[in-house]
C-alpha cells in the first residue's frame, strides 16, 4: 500500500514536510498546499520556496495547482517542470472552502463539468508532465460523480485521488463508500482514497471493504498522529505515538520557524496551530493544551510544552 500525505493550506508547507520526512517513516509521497498562478506569475515568492527542491530534499514531492483556467495551470506546469525539475502536477478539484469554491476553482470547479472538460481538453493538447487529480465527487450530491467520472476516464491521469464527500460536506458526514466502491469499478486511472483514516482500526476496515486498493492519502490522521503512515506500513505492529519521537519532531519545526519567521507572535501561531492537531495525542491533558492556546509569549509556551510532555 502506497501512503501519500495530503496537503493543508498554511500547515504543510516545506518546513513541516522536511520535519515530518526526517522523523517518520511511510509517507511515500507529499503534496503541497496549493499554488495559485495568476496573470501576473506562475508562483509567487512564497510558492517559490516552498517547491524549491532544496527546501525538499529526499521525498517525493507533488505540487498541487489551484485554478479553472487551463493557460494559468500551463503556465505554472511549465514552470515547474522547466525551472525545479518536476515531472507530475496535481490539480486541485477537492478544496470545499466556500470563498474557493464560490470562484469556481477546488471544488467548486466540479459544479461546471462542461467548462471541465473543456480544461482538460487545453491542459493535454499541451501538457507534457504528469498530471494527477485530487476531487471531492460533486458539489451537492453524491450522484454527480457520475457524470464527473466519465469526464476523468476520457484522460490519461496519472492518479486520480478520490475524497468522497462533496463539497457542501466541508468535513461532515461521512465519506460516502458506495461511490468510492463505483469508481474502483469505473474507472480506467489509477486510483488513490483519502478521507477519515485517522487510526489502524479505521484503516483496516478500509482494507477489508477495499482489498484492491493500492493507495491512500493520508490528512488529518497524519497531523493528529505524525507516525500513523509508520504504523500502517508495519500492520499496526507499531502502535501508539512515541512521545519522545513527537518531541523531536516538534522541537525541529519550532526551531525552523524562529530561523525563518519573525516575531514571537508569528512562530507562536504557527506552533498553535501545531498543537491544533498534535494535541489529539495527548488525551487528558486538556488544561495543558488550554495553557498553549492562551500563551502569549514563547516563554510562557516552552515552559507548557516541557510540562506536556513531562506527563505534568
């Protein structure tokens, strides 16, 4: 089985990804948050860093595009593919967020499978990398996926990665196996699940509903969970965060942030956010997890994070 960990906008970018790729093990490749070209660029200075593959040394990476015009995903492939080296391009049709997808782009491009189509038709005419698709199954209801599929099998993808909600699920209800199970039977592109795999438990009945299933991506349950793709790949003989594992891993994004950010507001953010996810690890200790929320300065988080992971 093939892990690959799903993007998250302001949360997985290079430093995160390098950390996280030197502390565990699993994850066999990486997407990155999305990049949005514009008539003005290709990448911005930010997205620049971010795929540079110094900033991404020894893993897999994928840059994921976000866009409905074909030109401007060129455009960005192009750049990609010439300027760093990369050899596949993910297409972003899976983001729900509302001002997303209220201009037509993530998923909400999926509500105008005709203009879809005709997007597909330019990117190939030209295309001459890779290219793979991230995808909710529709925008209202579930049985738009059929037509959508019929759309994604007219063309070579190189992997099409399913997220079976649509988008006006956000991340309730719950992801809708009996179009995951049609399209393991309709389509003709590779094919690669993601949704609420957050434990070995929920992976394994994934495994027995889905035995022919090569691929999962991998989201939250790896921010909650850093080690889960490690877990999975053993059978879940490796069970259980290693909360000394976890450490390290958390004092080497601490520390990347204070090289590139400035301010200690900046670098606390960023750890809260950190700690959005990682503190599902650590069950009990809600008034710890409380105290970094509410810290206002880094002393004052160094001093909750050592107590944290002391178990005080």
């Amino acid at each position: 089985m093939e892990i690959y960990f799903a993007p998250l906008e302001g949360i997985t970018g290079y430093l995160y990804r390098s950390a996280h790729h030197d502390a565990f093990t699993g994850a066999d490749k990486y997407f990155t948050p999305f990049l949005s070209p514009n008539q003005n660029r290709a990448l911005g200075p930010k997205e620049i860093r971010d795929v540079l593959p110094e900033n991404n040394q020894g893993m897999h990476l994928v840059p994921q595009i976000l866009t409905n015009r074909a030109a401007l995903f060129l455009q960005a492939a192009k750049e990609l593919e010439e300027k760093y080296g990369y050899q596949e391009v993910n297409l972003n049709l899976g983001c729900p967020s509302r001002t997303v997808a209220a201009k037509g782009k993530g998923a909400g491009f999926l509500a105008d499978p005709e203009s879809l189509y005709v997007f597909f038709e330019q990117v190939f005419e030209k295309l001459k990398i890779k290219m793979s698709v991230k995808t909710r199954i529709g925008v209202d209801k579930p049985e738009e996926f059929f037509h959508l599929i019929e759309i994604f099998n007219q063309y070579p993808l190189h992997e099409l990665i399913i997220h079976p909600r649509v988008q006006k699920d956000y991340y309730d209800n719950i992801p809708n196996w009996d179009i995951f199970a049609m399209a393991m039977q309709e389509s003709r592109n590779p094919l690669c699940y993601n949704g609420d795999i957050f434990t070995v438990r929920d992976f394994k009945r994934f495994q027995k509903k889905f035995p022919d299933a090569k691929r999962i991506m991998l989201g939250r349950g790896l921010l909650m969970n850093p080690m889960l793709a490690e877990e999975l790949k053993t059978g879940g003989n490796v069970c259980g965060l290693d909360k000394k594992r976890l450490k390290a891993f958390h004092d080497r994004l601490y520390a990347d942030y204070k090289k590139v950010m400035s301010g200690e507001k900046n670098v606390l953010f960023k750890m809260k956010e950190f700690w959005v996810y990682a503190g599902c690890s650590f069950p009990g200790e809600e008034k710890l997890l409380k105290r970094i929320k509410k810290a206002s300065g880094l002393a004052d988080y160094d001093e909750t994070v050592y107590r944290l992971f002391r178990g005080e």
